[in-house]
C-alpha cells in the first residue's frame, strides 16, 4: 500500500502542473486589463506611466511563457504568489476562507449522507411501490433544479416569510442551516441515486437469499449484508461530493454571502485577481486529489478483497 500511495502522490505533480497551465493561460486570455481592474475608478486619472509602473511591479509586462515559469519556479518553493488586491500572501487569503468552507462542506455532507443513503435504502428495499416512486422523484427533483433557485427559494421561505434563520452571513448555528441544506439537499440526490442502484444488485446476490433463509432479521440483512456490501460506490460518489464542496459551494456561497473560497474565488475573478485565482484554484485541485486519494485507500477497510498493486 505504502508504494501505490507514494505512486499515487508523485502522479499528483504533473496533475498539478497541468491545471496551473490551463489556468494560467486562461487567465492571460480574459479580456481586460488586470491594473485597471486592480485601480478601479481611479484609473481615469492615472496617467500611462503609472500604469506602466504597476504592471511592471506585478510582473505583468512580461511575455506569459515568462511569467508562468516564474510562477512554476514559486510554486516549487511554497510560494503562490501575492494577492494582487490585498496584497498578501495568496496561501494566507486561502487559509482564511477555507475554514468556512469546511465548515459549509461537512455540514452539507452530513445532511446529504443521511438523507441520500436513507432514500436509497428505502427504495431499493420497496421497489416499485410508491416509496421507490417518491424517492426516485426527489432525487430527480434535487439533481435538476439549480442551486441558486433552491437557496434562493429556502430564503424566500424560512427567512423573509417566517423569519426563523437569518438570510445570509455567517456566525452562529442558525447561519449555517440554510446554506447547508441547499448543498446538502442537491448532494443528497446524487448519494440515493447510486445508494438505490448499489442495494438493489446486493439484494439479489445468494448470500443475502441465504441470510434471510436462515432467518436473520431484517435489519441485520439489510445493514450487514446489503448495505455492507455495497458501500463501494456508495463511499466513491460521497467523497466526489465532499471534494466538491470543499473545493468550494460557488453558487451557495454567493448566494448566501458565505465567506468561503468559491465565493472568494469569485471576487477574485471578478477583480482580475490572478494570483489569488491561480493559488485557489491550485489549492482547490490539490484538495480534491487528496480526497479521492483518502476514498480509494477506504476501499481496503471496506472490501478486504480490494488489494493495491
């Protein structure tokens, strides 16, 4: 195991340094100008020269080729550059969000493991009846309506018509359970989805048949055989999710005003922050890669059966 990890972890290097490359050179090719961006309003009044200086100071007058492998160069001693906004470290801004954007992952993951796996396991043990209809119909309706009208619809409900939880921020408690809903309701989809399909091939397979045979209870068959054994896809599709939203709940996080890297990466790219767009994305990449490499290695612990060559 100890070598598939290390083959694993040296594979992720030219991962890396290709979503660099595709962000550096889309970044370059967005139209607008990064200084202007950066002056704002107050770039009426700044003459030619100035300009010049600043693009100078941020390293922008020079050819891209030049720039990325100054950036590459960087990267390889921990630096990712600074913010051209705030300017501090790139790695310090994506510290401070990340925090929050854990703290909105792991809320929605749980709600969405709970419901998902529950709705999938409903419905794999009454297919074709109406629970297996109704199950494959919220997850339907999760998997198809955007989270920006579902956040916005929450708000709507349980914020300007009840008022129980505050519409946007974060802080307490009561912040975080709207937010978390709206990423949690649309992961949950994709979780029963897989969920029904995994517990129903379980079901069919002989050991099953048999437990139920000897006479096992229900609930034993259903959580030790069934479930059990289809756990692999099941914990394949969960960690895509938490990869996901710890890469960052880009609409959920606008859309509530959560101070979370999607929302920051936004920001960013809206002020034609390149820096803190190739750090956050760079970072966002590193974590998902970490993540997929954390749910192979569960498949062991899993299915003792799974080996790593």
């Amino acid at each position: 195991m100890l070598a598939y990890v290390l083959r694993r972890l040296v594979g992720t290097v030219p991962v890396l340094l290709g979503v660099t490359l595709v962000v550096f050179a889309m970044t370059w090719l967005t139209p607008g100008d990064p200084v202007v961006a950066l002056l704002g309003e107050s770039a009426q009044g700044i003459t030619g020269a100035a300009r010049d200086a600043l693009r100078r100071e941020l390293g922008l007058d020079r050819p891209w080729p030049v720039q990325y492998l100054e950036y590459v160069r960087g990267l390889a001693q921990g630096d990712l550059g600074m913010s051209v906004r705030s300017r501090r470290p790139v790695m310090r801004e994506v510290l401070d969000r990340l925090p929050a954007t854990a703290e909105l992952a792991l809320a929605g993951l749980a709600i969405a493991v709970v419901v998902g796996v529950s709705l999938g396991v409903a419905a794999a043990l009454r297919k074709r009846t109406w629970v297996d209809a109704l199950a494959i119909a919220v997850a339907l309706v999760g998997v198809s309506v955007p989270v920006f009208w579902s956040g916005f619809l929450l708000m709507l409900v349980f914020s300007l018509e009840l008022g129980w939880l505050p519409a946007s921020g974060r802080g307490t408690l009561r912040h975080l359970v709207l937010p978390a809903l709206t990423v949690g309701i649309a992961s949950a989809a994709f979780i029963a989805r897989i969920t029904r399909g995994a517990v129903l091939e379980t079901l069919g397979q002989d050991y099953v048949r048999t437990a139920r045979a000897k006479g096992v209870v229900e609930r034993v068959v259903v959580v030790r055989h069934a479930l059990r054994n289809a756990l692999l896809p099941i914990v394949t599709v969960i960690g895509l999710q938490l990869g996901s939203l710890l890469g960052g709940a880009v609409l959920t996080e606008t859309v509530f005003a959560w101070p979370g890297v999607g929302r920051m990466l936004v920001d960013a790219i809206l002020a034609r922050d390149l820096p803190l767009v190739q750090g956050s994305v760079l970072v966002v990449s590193l974590i998902f890669i970490l993540i997929n490499l954390v749910v192979d290695l569960s498949y062991a612990a899993i299915n003792p059966r799974v080996r790593y060559g």
